[in-house]
C-alpha cells in the first residue's frame, strides 16, 4: 500500500469542529461579517468545486492544462536540472493537471518521488490508488493535512532537493500579506537549487473574470451557499439557505474578485455549537472569498519579497494564466 501521512484529525478531510466553530463565530462577529474561503471543500463543496472546474465560463482550469501540456518537456527538463528531488504537490486535489507532469517525468526517466499534499483524505485515498494503476513506477508519499501541516514536512526534509507545486490559481485565494507569509515560509525550508512552480490567474477582461465566478448554471453560486449547509451540517445551525443569493464582483482597480453570500431578508440564525445567534439585515452581505489576479510584474515583486526569482514563465495561447517557474 502507498504510505500516507495524516496530519488533519479527521479522515474526511474536513477540518476539526472546534476551529471550525471558533473561524465561524470569530467571523460572523464582526461588523462587516465574513466566512473564511478555505471552508468550502467539505465533501460537497469539493464535488461543486470538481464541477466549476469544467464550466465553459471557468477558464482558469483549462488555461492552466494548456500551459502544462504545451510545457511540459521543458519544465520537467528545468525540474530535472539538479538531479534526484521531492516533487510537492500543494493542494493536489486529484491532481488531475500534476499528472500530465508526472507523466512526463516518467517519459524523461527523471529521478523524483511525488508528495501530494491535501487537506482532503479521500481525495489522497484515491490519488494513490489511482497513480498506482496509471504511473506504477512513481513513488508516491501522500500527505493529508492543511497547508501549514506541509511545511512541516518540508521542514523535516530540508536537506534534500525540491520543486514545490503551487498550481491552480491557490495564492489568488490569499489576502497580499497571507501570500507572502506563505511564500517565505515555504522559501525558509527550501535550499539553492530547490524551485517553485506557481499558478498565477492574469490580469485580463473583467467581463471574462466575472463570468467565471458567477456561471449561467449556478454551480459557484452553489458552491458558495453550501458553506451555510456546512454550518447547519456541522454546527448544529439553522440556516435557510434559500434566503440567501450568492453575488459576486470584480475589482479590476485591485484586481480582485469578490464574493459574497447576500441576506435576502432580515433574519436571524442560530449556531448551536458555536454558541452565537447572528442577526441579518435584509439584504446585509457577508464576505466569503477573495481571489486575486496579478500581472507578471507583481508576481515578480512578490517572489523577491520571498526569496524567489523567475526562472520561466510560461502561458497559456490567449494569455490568461501563467505558471511560473521560480529558483531560490
Ligand atoms: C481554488 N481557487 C483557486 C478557486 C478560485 O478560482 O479562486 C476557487 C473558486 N471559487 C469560485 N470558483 C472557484
């Protein structure tokens, strides 16, 4: 069997009720209330997020694809430069765009293991058994925890080579200074010699932005209002789900988009194991995700902040999002 690291409590994936009640509440309090986004991929919303990313308005998904497919000779020829290394997948999912690198490692007979890190254990359950019947010969150590658990990992095999995978647009989900925290944290565990390999969504028409964060089949709004069905669910709360719409904007000055859950009606709701009954005013909106859009000079800015220089960037046909190729 693949050896799998479990670094979150629970096997499901979804984080452990007391700080899930503690961000809740801590949340809801505040004057402008807001939810934080990483709570959306419980079972559900993972599935929803599965279906967003093969929505005709979600490009992102597909760009991405097309830029590791076109590049992926070069990139693993880049990887391969220093000889045996870790590859890190942070956020593999089902690593369902990793694998047209791992593919293309085992083409270039590459020496590397692949430690895929998710919060999702299903999700590592099935990537393992699925790389063993597809690329048996790719030793795979899975790693189920959040972000932070991963350093630690990183941490403990600082010694040795590693490319970090940061793919799908994951750091436009962090607010600037989470984004570089994150970033010098990763760089404090990694060498000269060692890369990362970034994500980045691209500054671009706003229209074609806001299309992909408020599709015509309402799969992100549904996304989005199943994190109530996960407080009701999992908190012992008393949503209505159906008074809410999602709404989501883009900021093209910040480059940001916005969403929001929007209370269609004055109301109140109780969340048991939080202890909190929260009050909304009709039509009060609360704040559940950023996900920022950069242009290759912040990206640029960004990484030396962290430590980090480009050493390849790579684009998709139409310039709508580049994978980035970082040394320390
Ligand atoms: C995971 N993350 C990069 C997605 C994004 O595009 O910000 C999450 C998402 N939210 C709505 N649609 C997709």
């Amino acid at each position: 069997l693949t050896p799998m690291i479990e670094l979150s409590r629970r096997q499901d994936g979804s984080n452990d009720t007391t700080a899930f009640a503690h961000d809740v509440a801590e949340g809801l309090s505040q004057r402008q209330k807001t939810l934080p986004s990483r709570y959306f991929y419980d079972g559900a919303g993972s599935k929803l997020f599965q279906q967003i990313m093969t929505l005709p308005e979600y490009y992102l998904t597909r760009c991405e694809q097309e830029v590791l497919q076109e590049n992926k000779e070069a990139m693993v020829r880049q990887f391969s430069q220093g000889g045996l290394f870790h590859l890190i997948d942070l956020g593999a999912g089902d690593a369902f765009k990793t694998k047209i690198l791992l593919s293309e490692l085992s083409e270039q007979q590459s020496a590397f293991d692949y430690v895929p890190v998710d919060i999702s254990g299903d999700a590592m359950q099935e990537l393992s058994e699925s790389l063993q019947k597809e690329l048996p010969q790719v030793k795979v150590e899975a790693v189920v925890g959040e972000y932070f658990q991963a350093l630690k990992w990183l941490q403990e095999n600082k010694a040795e080579r590693k490319v970090v995978l940061f793919l799908g647009s994951n750091i436009g989900n962090f607010e600037t200074a989470e984004s570089i925290g994150f970033l010098r944290s990763i760089r404090s565990y990694l060498q000269p010699g060692d890369q990362l390999l970034m994500g980045v969504d691209l500054r671009k028409n706003p229209d074609v932005i806001l299309k992909a964060y408020d599709d015509a089949a309402g799969v992100t709004a549904a996304f989005n209002l199943n994190l109530l069905h996960r407080i009701n669910r999992e908190l012992d709360a008393d949503f209505d789900v159906n008074q809410f719409c999602h709404h989501a904007i883009y900021n093209p000055l910040e480059g940001v988009m916005r969403s929001f859950l929007v209370s269609k009606s004055e109301q109140e709701v109780h969340i048991r194991k939080a202890g909190l009954t929260v009050h909304f005013d009709a039509w009060e909106a609360l704040q559940t995700e950023n996900s920022y859009k950069y242009n290759i000079p912040q990206i640029d800015e960004l990484g030396k902040e962290c430590g980090f220089e480009i050493e390849t960037v790579f684009y998709d046909s139409q310039k709508r999002f580049a994978d980035v190729l970082f040394k320390v």
